[in-house]
C-alpha cells in the first residue's frame, strides 16, 4: 500500500517537474522575444528629432560711390597764321572725372554682386588743339650789290629808295637819315629792313 502511493507521488512529481520545465522554457522563449522586438525598435526620444533646416543666408544692400577718370582726346586743326613746321600746342587738354553709383548686394557679409544705378560727370575733359602752321613762310631773295640808278636803291621798286647810309619810311618812327614813301616792293634784299611784316611790301601803312 505504502510502496503503491509512493509510485504515485513520485510519478505526480514527475509530471510536475516537467510541466514546470516547459512553462520555464515558454516563459523565457517569450521573454526573448520581446526583448528582441524592443531592441529592434526606435528609441522614443530619437524618433522625435528631425532633421535641422539650413540656415536662411544674410543678405544686405549698400550704395557706393568710385570715381574714374574721363581721358581727353586731341585733335589737329590747320592754322594759316603759323609758318609750314611752326607746330604748336594751342590748348593743352585735360582729364575730367564721373562718379559711378552703384547698388552693391552682400551674402553672409561678402560681395555677391553688384550693378550702375547712377552716373554723375563732375568735370568733362578739355579736348587738346594743337595748331599745324601752313603759311609758306618768305625767303628773302639772295641780296645783290646795291647801285644807284638815278639815286635809287635797285633792291626797290614801285617808289625811290635813296642810297644813304640808313633810309626809314616817311612819316614812321625812323631817325633817317633818308626816307621813302611808299608802297615800296622789296624786289632783291631789304637792305634797310623796311618790310617790318613781311610780306614783301614796304612803308604801306
């Protein structure tokens, strides 16, 4: 009797111990999986964090002021006035100056552009003239010996020019000794430089 309930107990003991192992080994199979699908998931404080904005870039207008340089040009005009070769600077030229607005855009404090809104000219160039001489200048013919035909220089013509040792034009500023009225035409050498202009005709004026 003894020996039938111990077989009984110990086979009940049995059927718990291994009923016991299976919940233990279901209970750790759970537990593992939940433990995985955990890990697997987003931390919650990660999941709420976007990606930051880039940062809206800083733009800002000025206004300048450069000043250029406005070159002069020359130009050539014929002067009768002036003998062939006696070139000359008649006006001098001279640089003038504008002033140049412009509207300038900077990015992030550096220069991205930049365009003419106004144009002043402060001063406008002065254009140089120089004159060119065209006037054939006069050749005094080469002298010849003076002799007197009825007392008068044969170096003149058109009016009796004395030989003396000096002959001005009557009613001029000469001392004489000799005078002469004119129109004279210097027709060799002036020897008494009677021709003050000239322009080959003396005591005319």
């Amino acid at each position: 009797m003894n020996e039938e309930r111990r077989s009984t107990a110990t086979a009940k003991l049995t059927r718990g111990a291994v009923a016991i192992s299976v919940s233990v080994v279901l209970a750790f199979s759970l537990s593992a999986c939940g433990a995985s699908s955990e890990n697997t998931a987003a931390p919650a404080g990660l999941a709420a964090i976007e990606p930051s904005a880039a940062p809206t870039p800083v733009i800002s207008i000025k206004r300048e002021d450069v000043t250029e340089v406005l070159p002069f040009d020359a130009v050539t005009v014929d002067d009768p006035t002036r003998d062939i070769g006696q070139d000359a600077i008649s006006v001098t030229g001279q640089d003038g100056s504008k002033v140049l607005t412009y509207e300038v855009t900077y990015t992030d404090g550096v220069e991205s552009g930049r365009v003419v809104v106004a144009e002043n000219v402060v001063a406008a160039p002065v254009q140089q003239v120089t004159s060119i001489g065209t006037r054939q200048p006069y050749v005094a013919p080469a002298p010849v010996a003076a002799s007197a035909v009825g007392g008068c220089d044969s170096n003149y013509a058109g009016a009796c020019v004395p030989v003396a040792s000096d002959v001005d034009c009557a009613g001029g500023s000469g001392n004489g000794p000799a005078y002469v009225q004119g129109p004279v035409t210097i027709v060799g050498s002036d020897v008494y430089d009677l021709d003050r202009d000239g322009d080959g005709v003396a005591c005319d004026r």
